[in-house]
C-alpha cells in the first residue's frame, strides 16, 4: 500500500486525504496547530468543488445554505446592476456556509475513512529525498519524528513551510485587506442571494451561511486605509448591517505564483494555497484547493512513477488555474472601477441577458471531477 504524507488539516489538506485513501493509499496527516480551530468566516463552494465532495462522500449538503445567483450593485447607492445565476450549465448548485461547518464535514469523513490518521503540533522543518520517496522531519512537544514517505503533498496554505523548504518564494502582498464580519438578521427560507457592493478600490460581499439567518460580509479595502473609510456612508441598508455587525477580523490578501512540485523528481506536490494563493474575486480559492486535491489523488494512482504522476498532474492543473487567476485579476479590475468608468461597467451588465452572463462562468462552474483524467495529459 503506497503511503503518503499530507501537511496540513485545512480544506485542501483533508480532501487530499480523503481522496488518497479512496485511491488505496495509507494517509497521515500532519498539522502544525495544537488544535484544529477555522479561520475566518464565510466560504462559498461553486458547482465545481461540490461535485468532489459529493464524489468523495462527504455530507457538505448538511450544511450551510444553497444560493442561486449574485446581486451587483453599485456600492455608495445599493443601486441594483446585474443578476448573475451561480449553477451550472446543467442545474447543479451551489453553496454557502461558515468555513467551520466546512472543516467539520472534511474532519468527520476524514476520521471515519479507513487508512487516515491525523497528528496535531506537528511542524515540518527539514524536507529531502529524490524520486524514490520523500524524507520529512515534523517536530512537535513529543519530539521530532522522521519519515519516508512514497508521496508528500504541501497543503499548508499560504505560508507553506513546504514551499519554504524547497527554495520557493515567499507571498507577496497584494494590496488589499480583508474585514470580516458576522451579522444576525431575520430572513426568509430558500435559495441564499449572494450580493456584492461595488465601488472605487472596494467592495463588500454579503451572503446568509445559515438556516438560522448568519450573514457573512466581507469588505476589501485598501492596505493603505484599512478601515471601512466610505463604505460606512454605501447603500443604507448596508450600512445599517455593518453598524450591528460583529468583526472577525482583517487579513491582508496575498498571493503566490503558482507552483505544483520539487524540481528534480521527489515526490512532493503543492495544492491549494501553498501552490496558487490566489485573491477572492471570484470566490475560488476553496475550490481550486478541493479540486486540485481530487485531481492529484488520480494522477498518483495509476501505478506510474511519482514523478510522472505529478508531472500530468501540473499539466492538468497549471493551465485552469491560470484562467482563473486570469478572471480573478478580471474581476478585480472591473469591481473596483472609479467614476465615470463604473458607469459603463454598469450599461454594459444591465443589457446583457441572464443567460449570457450565465455563460461567462460556464467554463468554471460546468468542471466535473472527472474532467481532468490522468490520461489526458500528455
């Protein structure tokens, strides 16, 4: 039975787990926190990363709340602009839930799937081998521990120590802080709107994560001004959510280029943040995470050398993160417009139809898990 080790508990972490054992592989999981406590607030899980959770069976429909489309409106008026549907092509949904609900879900199939087991204050610090395995060291109260393992998979997000290890760069800060926020507030059942206030180098997204009416808001400013500033004078209705809400608090964004693997054929891949940190534009970064762990799993499992396994697995992934960065950095520009170019931005939604907005994100939303099969790579 091939064994891998995977560093990091988060939301790529665990996937990566989950889907490494159901391909046959002894798993242990190794954490760097003394204990496994969520950060942040909100996420949203878009058509394409439900699809491998669901493959992989974990129960994510149990929580959170289904939501159907994104609200845009212009930031100081709340003026409405646009309606954009967030299903897929085929009618699949998605979700949106508190970060904490997500990871319990993972931890839960996780603990109740044979071949894994986790660790806790683990920290790895030394990190060798060559293309017959991967040679770690984790150090933690009980001492240090040595390993060889056939697969080491990074997924200690954005300050990999991974990453670290093997001479990559360190993330760089993108400009822009995020202030979240928690908010209770009476709302009627159904499908959850996700909206998002749009303004000159800001804006605020709100969605419910609950059937019990949490709201989740998260604001982007500046770095240089990193406080509400003039999104506490937006849209009333926004400001009167913002004035009750409570702070969870700001985290700066960063960003790294993306990298899938150590050079010179050892066996370790890079997922999720730890490989392509990216900004939450497009609200992806879980998904790319759930995804690139799903996609790993089968490239590692067709019995080929690690090496080439991690090789098509680069091939695979490389060039769908690059479009999503790539409508990330899209998004980013088009949200922050000052005036008079957000009037424009504004024409331009307004006179497009439901369906061709709809199949802007076709291309991100319709990916299934079996999509990017090992063998279509060359």
């Amino acid at each position: 039975m091939p064994e891998a080790i995977v560093a990091g508990a988060g939301i790529a972490g665990l996937t990566a787990a989950i889907a490494l054992a159901h391909k046959g592989w002894r798993v242990r999981i190794r954490e760097r926190a003394a204990r496994l406590e969520p950060v942040g607030a909100g996420i949203q899980l878009s058509p394409n990363a439900l699809d491998v959770l669901h493959r992989l069976g974990v129960p994510i429909d149990r929580v959170g709340v289904a939501a159907d489309s994104v609200v845009l409106r212009d930031g100081p008026s709340g003026r409405r602009i646009a309606t954009v549907s967030v299903s897929s092509s085929d009618g699949r949904g998605y979700r949106v839930l508190h970060r904490a609900d997500l990871q319990r879900v993972l931890l839960e199939t996780a603990s109740a799937t044979a071949g894994i087991d986790l660790s806790l204050s683990e920290t790895l610090v030394a990190l060798a081998g060559d293309g017959r395995d991967a040679r770690t060291v984790f150090e933690s109260p009980r001492g240090a521990t040595q390993d060889r393992s056939d697969l080491l998979v990074a997924a200690d997000g954005v300050h990999s120590a991974a990453a670290r290890l093997l001479g990559f760069p360190a993330p760089v800060a993108s400009g822009a802080t995020a202030l979240r926020f928690i908010a209770s507030s009476a709302v009627p059942a159904g499908p959850a709107a996700i909206e998002a206030w749009l303004g000159h180098r800001r804006h605020v997204v709100r969605y419910r994560i609950d059937t019990a009416g949490t709201q989740n808001i998260v604001v982007i400013v500046p770095d240089a001004d990193p406080g509400l500033g003039p999104v506490a004078a937006w849209d009333p209705s926004l400001a009167a959510m913002l004035s009750a809400a409570e702070p969870v608090g700001s985290w700066p964004l960063l960003t790294v280029e993306p990298r899938w693997r150590a050079e010179g054929g050892r066996p370790v891949a890079l997922i999720g943040d730890a490989a392509h940190a990216m900004l939450p534009y497009a609200a992806q970064g879980a998904a790319m995470a759930i995804e690139d762990a799903f996609v790993l799993a089968a490239c590692v499992s067709d019995g080929a050398p690690p090496a080439d396994g991690l090789a098509r697995f680069e091939a695979l992934r490389a060039p769908r993160v690059q479009r999503v960065l790539e409508r990330v950095a899209f998004h980013k520009r088009v949200y922050h417009l000052p005036h008079p170019l957000s009037f424009a931005r504004d024409l331009a939604l307004a006179v497009r139809s439901p369906r061709s907005l709809r199949r802007d994100l076709a291309w991100l939303y319709d990916w299934r898990a079996d999509t990017d099969r090992p063998d279509s790579a060359n």
